[in-house]
C-alpha cells in the first residue's frame, strides 16, 4: 500500500490501520510530496491501494490524483482530507477516486472504508452521504430513483443490513455482525437494492438518506 501524506503520525495511524487489515509481510510505502510519490509509483506501480492526502504539497487541486490515476489506473485510490465537504467529496469521485475518508474517522471506520474499496466498492463518509442527492461521476451511475418520504417495506433483517451498509461494512463482515452467511447477505443486498430503485450499495445509502430527511 501506497500512504502519500505529509504528517508523519497520520502515517503511522495508516499503517496501524493498514497493517490490521493486509496479509502479514504486506509492504507500506510511505511519501510526504507529489514528487516523492509519484517516484515511488514509477518505481513500484504494482499497488494493492493507495491512500492520498488531497493537500499533499505540490499537488494544485485535484492534479494529483489525476496524475496518479493514469501512472496506476488498477489501483484504487483513496483520499484522506481534513474536509468532508460535499463538493470535494464530489469531484475527488470525478476524477477517479473509490473512496473518501475524512481525517477525523475512527481506527475502524477506516478499516471499513478501505476493506469497502478493496472489495470492489466504493466509501463516502456518512457525513456526506445526505447531501449527495445528485448524481456522481462513477462509479455511480446515477441519482437513486426512490423519492418517497417513506422506504419501501424492508424486512428487520434488510433494515439491519442497510444501516451497516451505510457505515461502509463489507459482506462479510455484515455477514459475521448479523450471524449470517455471506451468500445471505449478498440476497439481502438484492432485495433492497430492487425495493429502493436503486444499482449499486452507494445509491442505496443516499437514497435511504435522502428519504429519512424528508420525514
């Protein structure tokens, strides 16, 4: 794993995070600046992850991430920011990030988040979750249909599984918090997403969101 941030103990947070969750013997590569990581990405492109700070120095914007997406377009990347302002969490996912995570996230929020993004998936933090009601660059396809003030009629057991979707958790480990089979999981995951109108997991989050602040 790639960690580019200029705080020497936010690395260290990071690796304890990292190290939790990847294999033993796993590798974290650590940079302060722009220049420092895209080296390593030329020395080294082959990540499982990255984890980039949006202020990095020498980054301008988002020209960072940019530059870091067409040196490694396999890798996920996340981004760490002191912010979880809506329109930086907007464009960060339109310029190619999978994930969010905001600085201020506990130890095993962040393991949540990034075990999210290596399964394939992507992390908003809750903050921004209800004021994300319109589209986002993918990989979220499109606004959620579900308008009602009400949510369909959800099972206990898919209310359940819903509220730890929107804390980021993978199957898996809904799977182990709930006493089920992942494969169960995965069913339940279906039903909600046909009852909310919705594709992904992300767009069942917003749309749950969105209806709770209109009752």
């Amino acid at each position: 794993m790639l960690i580019a941030d200029d705080h020497p103990l936010f690395h260290e947070a990071l690796k304890g995070v990292a190290l939790a969750i990847f294999p033993a013997g796993s590798e974290c590569v650590c940079t302060s600046t722009v220049r420092e990581t895209l080296e390593a990405l030329e020395r080294s492109p082959a990540f499982d992850l990255i984890l980039l700070d949006l202020k990095l120095p020498g980054a301008e914007g988002f020209s960072c991430l940019t530059t870091v997406r067409g040196k490694a377009p396999a890798v996920p990347v996340v981004m760490v920011s002191s912010t979880d302002d809506v329109d930086i969490v907007r464009e960060s996912f339109s310029h190619g990030a999978m994930g969010y995570l905001p600085k201020s996230s506990p130890p095993e929020v962040m393991k949540n988040a990034i075990r999210l993004v290596m399964s394939g998936s992507s992390y908003i933090p809750t903050e921004a979750l209800g004021l994300m009601g319109t589209p986002l660059a993918p990989p979220v396809a499109a606004e959620p249909q579900a308008s009602d003030t009400t949510l369909p009629e959800l099972t206990p057991r898919q209310h359940a599984v819903l509220e730890l979707l929107a804390e980021g958790k993978a199957n898996k480990i809904i799977a182990y918090e709930l006493d089920i089979s992942e494969i169960t999981v995965k069913a339940h995951v279906s039903a909600i997403l046909r009852k909310l109108g919705v594709t992904n997991r992300l767009q069942a989050v917003i749309a749950a969101k969105n209806i709770s602040q209109k009752k």
